[in-house]
C-alpha cells in the first residue's frame, strides 16, 4: 500500500490543534449517535488499519459509520477547514495517483453537500460529539473516488483508494479481518497506523553486514536472507528493520506493510497451502478462493485466512520474497529479493 507504517500510533500532529478546538453549542441535530463503543468500529484504508486517539467513529441513526474530521485530513491525504460562521467543514483535495481531486463542503444539520460546485443530497448529515465535527466516511470517501465496502464479522468499513480489483479486495478484506478478529479476541493490543505522504521509491536491504535483534537476523545478498523467530514475539511485537516494510508480528503471524508504492509477492516454498485461502465474499456470503503469492502492498501469513492447513507453534515456514514494483499485474512475477524463514 501506499501508505507508511501501519503499526505505529496515528499522530496527526499536523491537524490535531486545528481541528480539535471547541465547538460552540450546536442545535439539535436531526441525525443522532445509536452506536459509539459497545463495539469497536474500524476504519482501514488500503488494508491499513486507522486509529482514531480521541473521537472514535460511530453509527449515526441512519446506520452510517461517521468519523472525525480528521480522517480525511490525514487518511485521504486533504486539507480540511473549519469555517464557524457558516458551521461548515470544507474540504479540498489536489489529484494524486490515488484518487481525484475533490472540492467538498458539509454543512451541519443538512443532509446537502457541495462537492466539485454540484450540490448533492446524502441520507444522513454530519454530527457534532465530545466537542468534534464527524462526517459520514462512505461519503466523503465515495465523493473523492474511492471505493468503500463493510464488512460485517469485523464490524470495518474497507476505504480502497488505488482502483484495486475486487479480488484483490477480497484478499486485502480476508486478511484484515483476520487480524481485527484475532486482536479483539486474543489480545488488549490495538493495532495502530500511521498515515503518511507515500513515497514512490526504495532501496531493498542497505546494510552491508548481518543485522540480528531478537525477533529477526537479516544476511545481505542477492537475494538477502531473513530469519524470524516468532516464537520470541509474544502477543504483538513491532519489527523496524526493513527498509521496505513496516512489520507486526505475534508468536503466530506477520503482517507486512510496504512503505512504498511497491508491490511484493511472498511464496511459501515449503507449504503450498499456504499460497491460497478461502474466504467469505461480502455481502453475498459466498465463500470464494483466494490466490495469496500475488503481488500485494501488504501482506500476512495468520490463521484465520482459510488455509487448507493450521499454523501451530513449532512450525518453519520458507517463503521467497518479490520485487514485482509500483503496477503489478495480477500475474507478475517480480524479483527475487529475499529468502524469508518465519520460525513459529
């Protein structure tokens, strides 16, 4: 994905004291909150999941997922404004290679918005609560060109702002989900991202001698070696080693990032089953197979992604590691860049 680390807390520093000064008192509002934390919703752009440090997201009375204005600001990578006299939010947005540029104005108590001089009608209407301004994240995100998807085990909404294909949708939705159930139900760790301004390039392994901590020895060569001795990770561990990823791991699983534009096809050389799974289409049910070895932005290797086989602690899994750069194919190769040995 085009975004950097994944697991690491969102800051947003660079709007934080812009955009959470008071409000004054607001009118009634038409739309009102029926969900707020009895179950934690999520918001995971390009397979990344986002952290909200203050104001989490809610479902308003027209069962819509609002979020603080900030998430625009920082996931979708847009200037936002708060204009008090006209109680709007304002919200631009230059063209990029992920989506549109974009022209958006919400207004309070409305369900009217103006987006590129168009005025449109949603069925709902920002909300004002705990002091913040929320807005619906299927519009803003529709509104800007992305495409959004819930997905109902993992009580997510899925943001793709890069045109993925449904497939590899489904795959990016699988493993996420995976990873959401398997924290809720295992852990007290909530896994966090920062968003930050991509970068189109990178350098594969830069050190010229073995790197060892106590999760991973690293080996340059043509291709590097990588060993992970996961049975050290405990319930969650961060790995800040690569160049290329930001990486989470448990005694269990692994969840790379890419903190480039590239694409990365990961192959387990020892257990086929490994490169395929079965997961659950949304929102039809149907369950669908999903090919895991093909050029991805993010990646895991967890239980919970319908392999034929289970990942057990006392495992070694081998996996040949692919440059496939920034517009892979579903079919691309790549080159090889790294023997990775994931130790469980």
């Amino acid at each position: 994905m085009k975004n950097n680390k994944r697991t690491t807390k969102v800051l947003f520093l660079l709007v934080l004291m812009l955009l959470s000064c008071l409000l004054p008192a607001m009118a009634e509002q038409n739309i009102q909150v029926i969900q707020t934390g009895d179950k934690k919703i999520w918001v995971v752009v390009d397979g990344n999941i986002v952290t909200f440090p203050d104001q989490q997201p809610v479902v308003d009375s027209a069962n819509r997922i609002q979020v603080p204005i900030r998430f625009p600001a920082e996931a979708l990578k847009s200037k936002v404004s708060w204009l008090q006299a006209a109680q709007q939010v304002h919200i631009t947005k230059a063209a990029d290679e992920m989506l549109q540029a974009a022209d958006i104005t919400f207004t309070l108590n409305t369900p009217e918005v103006m987006v590129n001089g168009e005025q449109k009608t949603m069925d709902t209407e920002p909300l004002v609560l705990t002091e913040r301004v929320l807005v619906p994240v299927r519009y803003i995100s529709e509104y800007m060109g992305a495409t959004v998807r819930w997905h109902v085990g993992a009580n997510a909404a899925f943001v793709f702002t890069y045109g993925q294909t449904a497939e590899e949708q489904d795959a990016i939705m699988a493993e996420v989900a995976a990873e959401i159930l398997n924290t809720t139900n295992t852990t007290t760790v909530q896994p966090t991202t920062t968003v930050t301004t991509p970068v189109t390039t990178t350098t594969p392994v830069t050190t010229t001698t073995t790197t060892t901590s106590d999760l991973v020895t690293i080996t340059p060569g043509n291709p590097a070696t990588a060993v992970f001795a996961l049975s050290r990770a405990g319930d969650y561990r961060q790995i800040k080693s690569f160049s290329e990823w930001a990486i989470s791991v448990t005694s269990l699983s692994a969840r790379f990032e890419t903190k480039t534009g590239k694409t990365y096809r990961f192959v387990c050389t020892n257990y086929p089953e490994l490169n395929s799974g079965v997961t659950t289409q949304y929102p039809s049910g149907t369950l669908i197979a999903v090919r895991m070895d093909t050029p991805k932005r993010s990646f895991s290797v967890s239980n919970g992604l319908g392999y034929a086989i289970q990942l057990t602690s006392g495992m070694t899994l081998e996996y040949d590691v692919y440059d496939c750069g920034e517009n892979a194919g579903i079919n691309t190769q790549g080159t090889l860049i790294y023997h990775m040995t994931f130790q469980l």
